[in-house]
C-alpha cells in the first residue's frame, strides 16, 4: 500500500513577545497575517496524550519503557496517529482510541500528559497557515505555528520558499529547517511527517517552564 | 481678362453677360413703370392711347432685344469645366444654406483623416515586416490565389501515426512519462507526469496540441466516471500561472506542415519547467542544489523556452522562440504596522 502522500508543512513555536501574554502574541500574528492578505477559514485543533509502557510488561534487565503518543489532527479527522520518538508511525482510523482503552494492561497513560493546541486556519494564496495556541490543561503554554504549502509534495523542493514565508510574518523567529525535510531528499511528505513535528514541539513545550505571564485561554 | 482661364470660363463674355442682365433688368422696370404711369395727357382719347401703346411697344421691344442680346451672350460664356475634381461633393460645397450639419467641412475632414490613415498604416507595415512574426511557413508577398491550398494530409493522420509519435517523444525524456488515450472519439488526450512535481493534461486534434491543463502531482485528474478530466482548472495558484506558460508556449510554436516538431517542441519545453527558488535563499542552504528539476516556484520565463531544437529528423530547423522575460509576482508583505514586530523588514518582493 502506498504511503499516503500531503504537502509539506513546517511546524514551528513562535516565542511569546516580551511583556505581553500569548494571547496578545497570537492576536499580534494573526493581524499581521491579515494585513498580509491572508483569509481565516476555520479552526484546527492538535492534541496529544501520552502513553508509556506498563512496568509489567517490561523485561528483568529493567530496560526503560517506550513513550508512545496518540494524536490526532483536524485536518485528518476520521485518522489517529500512533507515534514513538524516533519510532514507526501508525495511522488508524478513531476506533484506536477505544483499542487503547482495551490495552491498559500494555500501555498506560502518563498523568495530566495530554497538550492540545487550537486556533484558528488563515489561506494565502497556495499557502495554508494556522496559528494556534498550546495549551496544557487549563494553561497556556506556547504558540505553535504551522505552515504548509499546497502544490508540493515533495518536502525538500520547497522548503526555501516555505523559509521565505515564513520570514515575511514571523521576521526574526523563523525556524530552521524541520528534522523530517532533512532525512530524506526526494521522499514524499506525508501524513506522518507533521505529527512527528507536532510532537516534537509539544515535548519542547513541555520541558519548558511555565510562561511567565500566564494568559488565560 | 480676355484669356479663357483654366476653369473653361470666358470672362469677358461673363462680365457682358452680366451687364446685359442689367440692361434686361432696368428695360423690364421700364415696361412696368409705363403700365403705371397710364396714359399721358393728350387732346383726344385715340391719341392718349396711340401714345401709350406705342410707348408700351417701345418698352418690350427693348426687352426683346436684351434678352435675346443675353442668350447670344450665355452660351457664349460657355459651361464651366467638366473635369473639376469635386464633382457632386463639389456642387455641395457651392450650397450657400448653412445646415445645421456642416456636411462638406465634415466630408473634408474624413478625407483627410482617411489619407493620414492610410499613410501611418503603410508606414507600421514597413516596419512590422522588418520583423517577422508570421506563424505560417508561406512566403511573404504571395497573393491569396497563389497560395498553395493548406495540404488537408496534415490535418488527417491516421491514429496509429499519432501514438508512434508520442511513444517516440515519450522515450525521449525519462524524467517524463506520457500516457495516452481516447476517451472522446479519435482525439488523443496525453497525460504527461513530471517526476513528482505536476502533471500536464494535453488535448489533441490529430498532431496537433489544442489545449492544455497543469495540476499539481497531488490533484486528481480524472472524474467521478473515471475519465480524463480535461477542464477543471489546478486548485493552485501556482500551477495555474504554469497553465498559462503553458498554453502560450503550445500557441507559439507554430508549424502547420510540421506537427510532430510541434509536438516535440512542446515536451521540451514542459520538461524544463524549471520553477526554483530565488538564488539569495539557495545560498543558504548549503545542502539543497540550486536548482532542481523539481522544486515548485515559479520563475523568469525565458527560462521555460529551450534553446533551439536539435534538428529535427527530417533536417528542418525549428523556429527559435523569442520571447521577452517576465517576472512572476511573488507575495509582497504590506508594511505591519506594529511596533513590536520590528524585527526585520519583510523582504521586498
């Protein structure tokens, strides 16, 4: 079966500006990308919960366990995505989750682990960009900002202009270039490829401190 | 002035004529005022009107010999010439009623306008033809009935022609495959895969290129029955600027009597679509070549059109394209108005 393919997307987090929350910091973006021309269409929402390993399961050498993350995405709605940190990916339809359930012996869920980010989808052009505003519990942590450019699939053709994108709303915040566009030249992007970028922003988040300033949602 | 001048007119004559007109003139006033005086005073009533008529005698016998001495004089000063240019328009510029239409001075005007007209064309067709912009391979100067009837073989081609000839191009370029059909009567639809960047959906009349769609590697081409589907416009911008780099490359090569250079020419052209990054960026990252066969922005357009064909198999060159390099807009930021988000001006597009 054919690995399904999509556009290549840049996920990245936007630093809260100084003195103000990420409220305001969402709001100040999402201006400056309607004053580019951008059109708002619709919301997304990302969300993630973490699982490890049961103790029983693991071996007498006492090897540590795996963290396992279940995701799913807006724009993919009838799919979940099973993903380990360096590990396969599995996409599933949503009965995983009820699987999941069945499988507390193997997996358990780590507490108050689950991070979500929402907000709100803008269209320019061929690009697709979505602002959201991650949350951990009743706490906002970070901003994530993903970016995707229609007409491509093949990651590493387009990341220059995805970069050049990128610089002309987020100016001195631009990313470098994802992990996943480096590992593979040629490869088609898919699916799998922004929810491990998604969840290497939300182990990113999570290790960092509190903001500061904490807005409320 | 008794030399005929060049209008025809004899002036002496005219200027006798119009004195006679005089004479006619004062004798008819003659005649009228002795009918108004009436009859003098005389001693008896046969002698009043023997004076009277004799008098009245007098008067138009002057009259008759004045108009007669302005007949002799009329055809003596003779029509005015036949062969003056204006002909009617020239009567009506002698009308002395002023229309409420200035018709002659108008009629003038669009003479005049009409020769200027004519020059200025004669003048841009001189210099249009310094630089020949014919499609057609005839021969400039041959006259409508000289030019040999457009060959009908070019036009009907058997089938089986048309897929050699597009299998043939198709080994050609590997990073290219064409895949052909016919799911409308004996028009071939080609669609042509690019790597893993686009696919260009050609319509066909016999050799020839009609039309031509590019959708982006990820569209769907086909419809809801399973058939080509050879409308629908590419959801992306980008690939819709691509459709019409396309269609003016399929409008400019042109040969009639040379399908299949066309043809190839065409291919040629849809492989070098070369769509990269501007170079300032490419220098950056050091691990992604400059240009690749397969990146996906869109970018000066001479770069589209090849260099002349190689020679095509029969020994013909193929025309070489011209055409001007344009660039394509790309997004140009307008100014943020925050102050927080100075950072770094947005790139001027």
């Amino acid at each position: 079966m054919t690995s399904p393919e999509a556009s290549p997307r840049s996920v990245s987090q936007m630093p809260v500006a100084e003195g103000k929350s990420v409220q305001q910091t969402v709001e100040l973006l999402t201006r400056k990308l309607e004053m580019l021309g951008a059109e708002k269409q619709g919301t997304f929402c990302v969300d993630c919960e973490t699982y490890h390993t049961a103790a029983s399961t693991l071996g007498s050498q006492g090897q540590a366990g795996k963290l396992m993350y279940v995701m799913h995405n807006s724009e993919y709605p009838l799919s979940c995505f099973a993903l380990f940190e360096n590990g396969p990916c599995l996409i599933a339809d949503t009965n995983f989750d009820v699987l999941m359930v069945k499988l507390k012996g193997f997996f358990q869920s780590a507490k108050a682990s689950k991070i979500e980010t929402r907000g709100t989808r803008y269209q320019y052009c061929d690009f697709l960009v979505k602002v959201g505003t991650v949350t951990m519990g009743p706490s906002a942590r970070g901003i994530s900002v993903e970016v995707e450019y229609g007409p491509c699939v093949v990651a590493s053709d387009c990341w220059n202009l995805l970069l050049e994108f990128l610089q002309s709303f987020l100016g001195s915040h631009t990313p470098g270039a994802p992990a996943v566009f480096g590992n593979r030249h040629d490869a088609v992007y898919g699916p799998a490829d922004t929810m491990a970028q998604y969840m290497e922003l939300f182990n990113k988040i999570r290790k960092q401190q509190q903001v500061p300033v904490a807005g409320i949602r | 002035m008794a030399d005929v001048l060049s209008v025809g007119v004899n002036l002496e004559a005219f200027a006798q004529a119009i004195s006679a007109i005089q004479a006619l003139r004062s004798s008819v006033s003659r005649v009228f005022d002795c009918l108004k005086d009436g009859m003098r005073n005389k001693e008896t009533l046969e002698g009043r009107e023997k004076a009277f008529i004799a008098h009245f005698q007098d008067n138009l016998h002057s009259v008759n010999r004045d108009l007669n001495e302005l007949e002799r004089l009329s055809n003596l000063v003779g029509k005015p010439s036949e062969n003056h240019p204006l002909h009617n328009s020239g009567l009506l510029s002698l009308d002395p009623v002023q229309d409420k239409t200035p018709l002659y001075s108008q009629l003038l005007q669009a003479y005049k306008w009409s020769n200027k007209l004519q020059y200025h064309a004669g003048l841009a067709s001189g210099l249009l033809n310094q630089q020949s912009l014919k499609r057609s391979a005839n021969q400039m100067g041959v006259s409508a009935k000289r030019r040999p009837k457009a060959q009908p073989t070019t036009l009907v081609l058997p089938p089986q022609y048309v897929d050699d000839v597009i299998s043939r191009i198709d080994r050609m370029f590997p990073e290219m495959s064409i895949h052909l059909s016919r799911p409308n009567g004996t028009s071939a639809m080609l669609l042509v895969t690019l790597g893993k960047v686009l696919k260009v959906i050609v319509v066909m009349r016999s050799l020839f290129i009609d039309r031509t769609i590019v959708k982006g590697y990820n569209e769907n081409v086909y419809t809801e029955d399973g058939k080509l589907d050879i409308w629908s416009k590419s959801n992306y911008q980008v690939f819709q600027k691509v459709t019409d780099h396309a269609t003016t490359a399929l409008l400019h090569y042109q040969l009639p009597q040379m399908p299949d250079v066309v043809v190839r020419s065409f291919m040629v052209a849809v492989t070098k679509i070369r769509l990269a990054v501007p170079p300032k960026h490419g220098a950056r990252d050091g691990e992604r070549p400059q240009k690749s066969q397969t990146a996906v922005v869109p970018v000066c357009w001479s770069s589209l059109l090849p260099a002349p064909v190689k020679r095509a198999e029969f020994g013909n060159p193929v025309i070489r394209p011209s055409v001007a390099c344009s660039r394509t807009p790309r997004f140009t930021p307008r100014k943020s108005a925050d102050a927080a988000s100075q950072d770094s001006p947005p790139p001027q597009g």
